[in-house]
C-alpha cells in the first residue's frame, strides 16, 4: 500500500486533467485492504474511490482522500455446460476482462468491448454499449463499506441496476469500496446485434458471425466515434441520454421531426443526447484545448492542456444550449469533482 500527499491525478484519468488531492492511497493487493482500515482509515475523513479514472473530471482540489485500488486478478469459481462464474478483482482492466472473455470463448460482454477503465468501476455506472449492460451479466458485488469497514455481498438485484445508475451511485454513494465483481458468462453462442449502427455494419461487413468477428465489430464502429484516450483525453460519453415524457416528446417532433428516440420500460421515451448537442451546432467546437469531438458530439475532450474548470464550463454551456431548445436537461454521465 502506498500513500502520497497531495498527489497529481493527472496519470490517474483518461481526461489527463492534471488535478491535485490532499492525500491518495493506492491499493496494490488484496491484504492491502485491511491494512488500509485498520492503520489508515479515517471514520470523518471524506473518500472517492478510484478505479481507471475513464468516468471522472477533476475541475477542483479535491480535500480529502483518494482511495485506488489496483489489484489485478481474474479467476474462474464456477463452471456448468451453460456458464462460466468469474471472479474479477476491482483493479483488473476492463480491457483484460472482454480479452479474457473473447479468448476462452465465453459470451456476454463482447458489446462492451473497448471501453476504457477498470472492472470495480463497472457496476457503479453500469457501464453500457450497443444494446447491452453489464447489469445483465453481474452475479455478484463484493467490497467492504467505508463507514465500517465491514464487508459486504449484493447480489445482482440488490444492486438497484438502471440506465447508467446503481444503488452505489444513489443510497450507497461514496460509502463502498468495490473490491471485486463476480460476472456470469455464457458458454452458448448468442449475440446482442440490434443496435442499428452495429446491425448495419454487421450486415455489412460479415458473413460468418463469430465471437471475434463480432468483437472486432465493435471495436471497429467504437473507433470510429470515439477518440483514443491515449492520444486525445475524454471520459468517452459525457451526458446520459435524456429520457422524457411521451407528450413532451410528441411536441418536440412538431419541430424536430428527425428525432432519434427509444422506447422505455416505463413507457417514456430516451432521446439520444448526442443528437441534441450536435442539434444545438457543438460538435467539433473548440475552445483552447477543451472541446467536443468531431466525430461523436456526446464526447467532451482535452485537446492537450484544457484545465478541468474549462472542461467544466463547455459542459455547462452545452447544458445550457439543449435546455433552451429542447427544454430538456442533460445530466452529466462523468462524475465532477
């Protein structure tokens, strides 16, 4: 275990903002974890958790305690003719996870692939892509809570899985640390391909669907929209896509009838939020270095030295711009510190 006063997060998130903390804890290895509470923690010190930083903004100094954890571990607890039950420590790259999976033949996740960040942070944002969520393959949620230090267990119902959300980002906000998550894959072939961009490029491009094909699918159109975080720095998307109601949306058509939306269980109905921005002439603008992506107008980036307040404020701006077309609000997807 490590620990550094006033530590720069700039190596530590995908929007390489160089940001400061009053003090960060890195997590190596799973005896860390009660080293950390029984020497380091502190009951009225404030804690953010930190996986891969790919769903964070830091635009201030944060004054309390970054906790990251960077155990790296994937083993197989469970085997049927049907599935596979992997247990995936909280630091392993998500990366390693969909690799894994395309390499012992095991379905589910291959959606997902591409999307930057570290498993621990999936569940907390229920991280989606092309039609499927992670909420479809977790089991199980393992960590301890912060205010105890006790350990817990939330299987798949109890984490309270919505669009983006989960009951640690509402009732356990901020008091979890996710130390790993078990995943249940199929060992049957079955693909998710009714995304539309996806279908078309599917039919497209492929004659004999395989997990790889398909994979390299995904990759493929993701590379397309979204830019690499090693070169440009983003969080991938920004906004939520907002969901409203039937009759707001029916007077919205009247003078947007191009409308992209998607039916919802509750009967409301999700607008694509990168429509909206690109609606309201964003996409491919840039201030400084901090802009919206050219070719994905969901994607706020740093063009190199755009400060996380600058960042910020090309948000707000956006935020501003769709409700007073579409009086309809975006909410952030990125978490801003």
């Amino acid at each position: 275990m490590k620990k550094i006063e006033n530590a720069n997060l700039k190596s530590y998130n995908t929007f390489g903002i160089e940001g400061y903390c009053k003090n960060m804890i890195i997590i190596e290895q799973e005896k860390d974890i009660q080293l950390f509470f029984d020497h380091d923690y502190q009951a009225d010190e404030r804690y953010f958790v930190l996986g891969g930083g790919s769903n964070v903004l830091f635009s201030d100094f944060f004054k309390g305690t970054i906790l990251h954890i960077s155990t790296d571990d994937i083993q197989k607890r469970e085997e049927t003719d049907q599935y596979v039950l992997l247990n995936v420590a909280a630091g392993t790259p998500w990366e390693k996870v969909t690799q894994y999976a395309l390499e012992n033949h095991l379905y589910g996740i291959e959606n997902l692939a591409g999307i930057p960040g570290n498993t621990g942070s999936c569940p907390v944002q229920n991280i989606g892509a092309y039609g499927v969520e992670v909420k479809e393959v977790i089991d199980k949620v393992e960590g301890f809570y912060l205010h105890s230090g006790e350990p817990f267990m939330l299987t798949n119902s109890e984490c309270a899985f919505g669009y983006r959300n989960s009951i640690f980002k509402t009732k356990l906000k901020n008091s979890c640390l996710i130390t790993s998550v078990t995943l249940r894959l199929s060992k049957i072939e079955k693909y998710t391909l009714h995304y539309a961009d996806l279908k078309k490029r599917i039919d497209e491009s492929l004659q004999n669907l395989s997990l790889q094909s398909v994979t390299d699918a995904i990759l493929m159109l993701r590379n397309s929209k979204l830019p690499d975080v090693k070169e440009v720095g983003s969080a991938g998307s920004f906004f939520k896509n907002p969901i409203i109601g039937q009759e707001h949306y029916h007077r919205l058509l009247i003078e947007f009838p191009t409308l992209k939306a998607f039916s919802t269980n509750s009967g409301e109905v999700k607008l694509a939020a990168g429509q909206l921005i690109d609606l309201c002439d964003w996409k491919g603008y840039r201030e400084g270095d901090a802009g919206v992506w050219a070719n994905q107008a969901l994607v706020l980036v740093n063009y190199g030295t755009a400060t996380g307040a600058a960042i910020l404020a090309l948000c707000k701006k956006i935020q501003r711009s769709v409700y007073e077309k579409f009086c309809v609000y975006l909410e952030a997807e990125v978490y801003l510190l």
